[in-house]
C-alpha cells in the first residue's frame, strides 16, 4: 500500500499565478483595517474639502463655540469609525465577489470622512471618542449580522444607514456655529458622499427595511451621538 500524499500546506494558486487569500489572510486584513481605522491612518485619496488655510473668519471665534464643533465633530468622527466596521462587515459577510468590491470601495470613500473629521478634531484641540474600540466592534457585529441576513437585506441596511446619517449631517450643519466654515464644507462634502451611497445601494437592489428595524437603527445612533458629544 502506498500512503497517502500529505496535504500541501502552502497556499492555493489561481490560474493566473496569484495566490488565493486564505482565512489567516482575511482575518489580519480585517484587523489591520480595524487598527488603521482607530488609530487614524485609514486609506484616503480626497483632501480635505476646505480652503488650504484657516483664516479668523474660518473658525469659531468664542471658547463655547470651539468646544461645540469639537464635540460635533467627534460625533461625526464616530459616525465614520462605525461606517469603516459596518462595511467590512458586510463585505466579509457576502459571497458575491463583486458587492463585496462594491462595499470596500464604499469604506475606501468613508476613509476620507474619517481622514477629514480626525484633522477637523486635531484643528478643533479636541480628542476623538474614548470609547471608538466600543463603536467600532459594535457596529462590526451589528455589520455581520446584516450580511447573513442575506444580500438584499445588506444593501437595504446600507440604504437607510445612509439615509440616516444624511439627517443626521443635516442637523449637524444647522448646529454649527456659523464661523465654522471649515468644519462646515466638510460635513456638506460628507453629506453629498452620504447621499449617493445610499441611492447606488438601492439601485443594487437593497429592500427597505421595515419600520421596526429602522426604529431600533435610530435609538442605536440616538444612544450613540449622545454618548460620543461627551466621551
């Protein structure tokens, strides 16, 4: 009897020569992501959409003021770290090669947000959440648990996700104080990005959400903002 040939244990190749990704692979990709992500350095190809300078009349003038766009901007700061898990999530989570590209490109277009808001909050002298870690391995569940919902379902998520935060930005442009026009070119630039995400993920054939799922969306992101204008 001959034995069996042992199992090679070096890495699958495809017809063209590349080696295909192993689960290892995947998962130190998705960590290094992750830490890129927290420690402020994610991919990012836009500069920031606001003049090179900050002239006086560019921020806000008074004490007060400052600390509102500082802790306004930390809010959207924790919007995009959540935007980085939720779409890793899901683009770990599909099986169709080509929505998964399509996720990824979305989280590469959220890099720049995120890119955007840490400078805005180095600028502003104020800090990022304490509590990013927490946000970012909720939403990467919260990510996870949409993609098994199966495709449809994913999109449709991602659809009234951005649906949300355009609201949400909306707001957040009437609260900032009106010599902050820096910090207010970029959350007008967001909220445009926002919006076209969320109709390229309906055109994909995400499904509405009924109402029950997007009430529980808006007390998550109500507990959220909260919690982040202060921590």
């Amino acid at each position: 009897m001959f034995a069996p040939e042992p199992r090679s244990s070096m890495p699958s190749l495809s017809p063209d020569g590349l080696r295909h990704p192993t689960p290892l692979d995947r998962a130190l990709s998705v960590l290094g992501r992750a830490f890129a992500s927290l420690a402020g350095a994610p991919p990012h190809s836009r500069p920031m959409p606001v003049r090179s300078a900050a002239a006086d009349h560019d921020e806000p003038s008074e004490p007060s003021q400052r600390r509102l766009s500082g802790a306004l901007m930390r809010v959207n700061h924790v919007g995009e770290i959540c935007a980085q898990a939720l779409y890793e999530a899901q683009a770990a989570s599909t099986v169709d090669p080509a929505l998964e590209r399509e996720f990824r490109l979305a989280a590469r277009e959220e890099g720049d947000h995120l890119a955007w808001t840490r400078a805005r909050l180095t600028e502003l002298g104020a800090r990022p959440s304490l509590l990013n870690p927490v946000w970012y391995a909720g939403s990467f569940a919260i990510g996870l648990l949409a993609g098994r919902m199966g495709d449809r379902i994913s999109l449709g998520f991602m659809a009234e996700t951005e649906r949300q935060v355009e609201s949400h930005l909306a707001r957040h442009l009437e609260r900032l104080p009106a010599s902050d026009s820096r910090s207010r070119e970029i959350v007008a630039a967001m909220q445009e990005d926002e919006a076209r995400h969320g109709e390229h993920a309906r055109r994909l054939g995400g499904v509405d959400l009924p109402p029950p799922a997007r009430w529980a969306m808006r007390a998550a992101s109500k507990v959220m903002t909260t919690t982040a204008h202060y921590l």
